[in-house]
C-alpha cells in the first residue's frame, strides 16, 4: 500500500501551480477519513513492457456533483498540461456521469480521452491531495488552484445581460444518493408575474457553454442551496442569488474553509450576492409582498 499526503516524501513534481506525484502499477486507489491523503494499492511488479499511463482524479465522494467540481474538475487543465508532455495519457474516472463529461468536454477532453479501468502496468499521476472540502485546512496552493480554476469559465460568458428572472428548480438527475432533496418550485413564477422570468432545467443541458451563458446573462437567480448555488455561482457575473435553504452552505461554511473560500470568490471575483431564504414560502412571500 502506497500513503500520499502533501507533505509526504515520495517523489515529487511541479507543473506550474500543480505539485503531483507518480505511482507505478496502481491497482485500487481511496481516500482516508481524514481526507488528506490518497490511498493506493498496487499490483506486483509487471514485466510487460507496454506501461500505460493514466492521471487520477476521482475522490472519495466522486458521485456528489460540487465535490467533484472542486475536488477534482479542478484538476482538469492539469490533465491538459499532463497530455503535453505525455501525448498518450489517459484522464482515469471511477465511473461515467453526465456531469463529468460535460466538464470534461468544456476543457477539450474527449470520450476516447478517459477511461474507467487501470491496466496493471502503468505508470499513475495523482495531483496533491489538498482539494477535500471536508478536510478544514485551506492550502495557499489550493486558494490559487480555485482561483484559476474560476478564471477558466470567463471566455464562456455572456457579453449580453438579461432582463430575465431566471429560476433554477433543483434537479433530480444524477443526484448524490446521500444528499438528496427536493422543493416544490414550480409555482415561484406566479409570484413575480410583474417580472419576465424564465425556468432553466440543468438536467437537459448538453453543452455547459450553453449553461454558463444562461447563468452569467442573468441578473437575478433563483436557486436551492448546495451544489446548484456553488457550481453555478461560479458561472454567474453581476448577478443577485436569491437562495432557497439555509441548511447547506450556510451550515457547512461555518466549519469548511473550502466552502468559505468558494463563496468568497463567488462574491468577489463573480461580483454576485446572494441572500438566503429558510423556505420555499419564505421566498415566494417575500416575492408576492415585493410585486404587489
């Protein structure tokens, strides 16, 4: 078993603002609980002479949409910088899902450029395990890493801003089966019939261009809580969140630097507020009360 935390003394390497660090024959890679660290088991040395070569990525919670945004997609342009110096470099997944695909695509990534099984000879590339948001220490390296990671989407952005309310329901699809929740939205429109509006449904979005342009033209959004506000807040530019619940970031950025510092640039590099209601009725009644 192979132990690689930040400040371990295996091998190591920096590629621009990335530190990483190579594994030969990975087998099974996890996380610990204190997630700081990446856990690897190899296979016994092999002979074949053919060594693939993958970079890794996925953590422990891969399958929840923000954790893999923050703790992973932000590694992607690490990937590309890898395929420079190593033109046959495979990006390994644990799984497929929509949401990584579409990340994967927005960088230049294809299908055929990710694979979901590790040969046993290869040679491994994993980037420091400082990305946990559930980890409460807060790297320089990482604040960077996020901030570049931001900076990314602005050429995706609207030059046009949109009168439209737009209204994000939260989606169903592909949701992590740990924190699942739902909010009866469909109604919110009513509440602001004085005001053009517009529903935007994630789940058919096929091109994330398509969704950082809906988002970053709009001036007012309403949306739940969690991923929806942190992966989208980080699409948005000039715009006012208005937020359903308060049992999400509210909670989780009292304890979680990572969480902290996503808001915080949300804020000041986005130039977007938001504010929070508890309820779906606490926001609709704030809304018929303002639209009277």
């Amino acid at each position: 078993m192979v132990v690689l935390t930040d400040t371990c003394d295996a091998p190591q390497e920096r590629i621009g603002i990335y530190k990483i660090f190579t594994v030969k024959n990975v087998k099974s890679y996890t996380n610990d609980t204190n997630f700081n660290s990446w856990i690897i088991d190899t296979f016994d040395e092999t002979t074949d002479e053919n060594m693939h070569m993958y970079f890794i990525i996925d953590t422990l919670f891969d399958r929840a949409f923000s954790h893999w945004v923050f703790e992973c997609a932000v590694y992607l342009d690490l990937f590309l910088l890898l395929r420079e110096k190593y033109p046959n470099i495979k990006l390994h997944l644990k799984n497929k899902r929509t949401f990584k695909l579409l990340f994967c695509r927005l960088f230049g990534i294809k299908e055929e450029d990710i694979v979901y099984t590790l040969e046993s000879s290869n040679i491994s590339i994993f980037p420091s395990p400082i990305s946990f948001m559930n980890n409460t220490n807060l790297p320089e390296e990482y604040v960077e890493q996020l901030r570049v990671f931001f900076l990314r989407f602005n050429e995706y952005k609207s030059k046009v801003v949109s009168p439209v309310t737009l209204i994000m329901p939260r989606q169903s699809k592909e949701n992590y089966y740990g924190n699942d929740r739902s909010y009866k939205t469909d109604t919110i429109g009513e509440s602001i019939k004085s005001t053009p509006y517009e529903y935007f449904h994630t789940d058919t979005v096929t091109d994330l261009k398509d969704q950082i342009n809906k988002v970053s033209s709009a001036n007012t959004i309403i949306i739940t809580d969690g991923s929806p506000l942190l992966v989208n807040g980080m699409f948005a530019q000039n715009a006012r969140f208005m937020v359903i619940d308060v049992s999400q970031t509210v909670d989780q950025s009292t304890f979680q630097q990572k969480m902290r510092q996503i808001l915080k640039n949300i804020r000041e590099l986005n130039n977007v507020s938001y504010e929070y209601y508890n309820t779906v009725d606490d926001l609709r009644n704030y809304l018929l009360d303002k639209h009277k």
